[in-house]
C-alpha cells in the first residue's frame, strides 16, 4: 500500500478543513444578548438597566419597521427616528 493521497481524499480533507474554518469564523457572528440587569455587580445595574431598555426599544423599532416593510435602503432612517421619539 502506498501512502499517496488520491484526488479524492484531498478534495474531501479540503472541504472538511473549509467547514470547520467556515463554523468557527461563524460563531462569533451570533447576535448581541439582552443585558440582565440581575446578573450584574450592583455598582452597575443602573448601567445595565438603561441598557436593557435601550436594546428593547431597538428591538421594537426594527420589529416596526419590518413590519411596516420598509425598504432596506429607509430602514436604518426609520429605527433612527423611532428611537428619537
């Protein structure tokens, strides 16, 4: 038995090295999380807090806005301005 690669075998370790480069660049790609006001040291909770209600109200102004089905082009003017009220 020779120990030579076949085309194959390269083509296979080739694309399994490209999906384990692909899922490791991806997972730091995962959405922000809602800060938890209880879980943080008490000289920062009122941080925290605002925190939290500004990423709720983010939230509720793009979930508007999809809703609203505005162009990707307004969109990021309507969140703008939704947070402004």
């Amino acid at each position: 038995m020779s120990s030579k690669a076949t085309p194959s075998t390269v083509t296979t370790r080739g694309l399994a090295m490209t999906a384990v480069a692909a899922l490791l660049y991806a997972a730091p790609a995962l959405a922000q999380k809602i800060v938890d006001p209880s879980k943080v040291a008490p000289e920062y909770r009122e941080a925290a807090e605002k925190r939290q209600a500004e990423q709720l109200k983010l939230i509720a102004c793009h979930k508007s806005a999809k809703e609203a089905k505005i162009l990707p082009r307004d969109f990021a003017k309507f969140v703008s301005e939704c947070l402004e009220k």
